[in-house]
C-alpha cells in the first residue's frame, strides 16, 4: 500500500517503516497514526512477516505530536475523542517491533519509541518528554512508560523540566538496548530484525507476550504466566524440530506451528 506519512519497505521477513513527514521533524499528527495503523496491521497479519523496525530520518525519530494539530483544541474535543487513544492499538501489535532512533525522539516521538519493543539509538539520538514547556504534559504514555524504563528520578526529572537525554545517558538508564553509529542505525536494526524474524513464530510471539507481562503482574503470577507458555510451546511442532535440529546439529526448518 502507499501511504501518505510512512514509506513502507520489506526486507525478507522484515518490514520497515520509515515515517516521512520531513517538514514537521516527523510530527506525529492524526494522518500518521492512521497509516501506522494500517501499515502495523498489514504486518502483524502477514505470516511471512517477523519483525518491524520503525525509525524516522537522520535528523529526528520525531519531535513530537503535532502541536500544529493541537493547538487550536479544546476539553471538550480532546476528551470527547478520547484523543490518543488510538495509540493503544500500536501497542497490541502481537510480533515484535524495533525502534531505531537518530536525533530527536522527543514528546510523542519519545512515547512510540517506548511503545516499541526495544530502543536501538544512534549515537546522534535525543530523548525528551518536553510537553511541560507547552503547558502540558505526555499524553501517549511517557510518564508511565519512561517511569517504568529508567526509574522515577530521571522519569520525574525529564518531565518537570523538559531536558534531552543523549543516546550514552539513555544506554546507562536502560531506556536503550545498544547505541550504534548513526550511518550503520537502520542496516543494524534490519539486522537485528531479521534475527528476531528467523526465529520459530510462535516462540518469538510467547517470549514478547511473557516479557511484557512482566510489567502487568507480581513476580509470582508473572513466572507462571511465563511457565504456562512456556509448557504451551512443547504443544507445538517447531518445539520438538528445534531440539532434534540441536541434537542432530543441524539448523531449525520452523514451520509456525
Ligand atoms: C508540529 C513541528 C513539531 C511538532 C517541529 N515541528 N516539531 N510541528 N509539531 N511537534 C516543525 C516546526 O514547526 C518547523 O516547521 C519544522 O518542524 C522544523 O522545526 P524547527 O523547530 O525549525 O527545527 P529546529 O530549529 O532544528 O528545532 C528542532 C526541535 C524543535 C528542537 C526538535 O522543532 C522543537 O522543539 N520541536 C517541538 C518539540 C516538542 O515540544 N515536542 C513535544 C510536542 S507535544 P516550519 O513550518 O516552521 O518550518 C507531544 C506530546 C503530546 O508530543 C502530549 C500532549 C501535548
């Protein structure tokens, strides 16, 4: 499909979605979430698909949302539309999502890196939640999902007072899982991407869905919800060929099932 916003790419079992608003610093606004919607959709829906890198352009993941948009909004229309809440569909995307982030990754474009399954960051990368300094404050997430991220004094700092975090502070708080140079960000995530996209699906599937519910429950419901998946995958077919194929020290032929 062609889109407006986002230029949508595959690499074998790899999507990757470029967003490309390159005048508004890749401004999240409304026509955005539409085409990642779709785009996300399509992904998730395709089974010769694994894994989805997201990333902006060499100067910005992106700056935000589209404060453009926003301006001229009232109460009763940002409530009335539940505005945002569309993102909460991003967030069910059952395969794994990678964002690979250079420059800004601020506001909004800080909150869909963190709705992603894992950061990689250029070295040139910068993350912000400077909505505060608009008189507002995150609206897709950041206080939560930052909080949970990199802990409440940074959390709690970034918010009050709007200031960057560069790629090196990002790596050391764990908001980021690597830093790579900024030339090698998109060939590196692909790679990365293609790893995740060879594994057996439905293990790749179990293993997101078990991490995330690390954020849901207590330790004791969040082991057993992961040994009961964990029991689950011995009832598939890709189970018994990955250990015969370790045994018999040959590559995994997976079949999804
Ligand atoms: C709409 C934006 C934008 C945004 C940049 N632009 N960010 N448009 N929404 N969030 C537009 C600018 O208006 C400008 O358009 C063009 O992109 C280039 O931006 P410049 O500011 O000229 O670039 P530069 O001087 O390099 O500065 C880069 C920047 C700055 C530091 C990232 O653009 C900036 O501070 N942006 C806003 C960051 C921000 O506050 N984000 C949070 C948004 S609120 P023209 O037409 O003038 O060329 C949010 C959370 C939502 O995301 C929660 C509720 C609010």
């Amino acid at each position: 499909a062609d889109y407006e916003t986002i230029k949508v790419e595959q690499h074998g079992r790899v999507t990757l979605i470029t967003l490309d608003r390159p005048n508004a610093l890749n401004a999240l606004n409304s026509q955005v979430l539409a085409d990642l919607l779709d785009a996300m959709a399509a992904f998730d829906a395709d089974p010769e698909q694994g894994c989805a890198v997201i990333t902006g352009s060499e100067k910005a993941f992106a700056a935000g949302a589209d404060i453009k948009e926003m301006q001229a909004q009232g109460f009763a229309d940002m409530y009335g539309s539940d505005f945002f809440a569309g993102w909460d569909r991003f967030t069910r995307t059952r395969k794994p999502v990678i964002a690979a982030v250079a420059g800004y990754a601020l506001g909004g474009g800080c909150e869909l890196a963190m709705m992603c399954d894992f950061i990689l960051a250029a070295d040139t990368a910068k993350f912000g939640q400077p909505e505060i300094k608009l008189a507002v404050s995150p609206g897709m997430g950041g206080s939560q999902r930052l909080t949970r991220a990199v802990g409440k004094a940074k959390a709690m700092e970034m918010c009050l007072t709007g200031r960057m975090m560069d790629a090196e502070e990002a790596e050391r708080a764990g908001l980021v899982s690597r830093i790579i140079p900024a030339a090698d960000l998109v060939e590196e995530a692909v790679k990365t991407a293609t790893t995740i996209a060879s594994m057996a699906p439905l293990a790749v599937l179990a293993n997101k869905e078990m991490v995330n519910a690390a954020f849901e429950t207590g330790l004791q419901q969040g082991v057993q919800f992961e040994r009961r998946l964990f029991h689950g995958l011995f009832g598939t077919e890709d189970q018994a060929e990955g250990m015969s194929a370790f045994v018999e020290k040959r590559e995994g032929q997976w079949k999804g099932k």
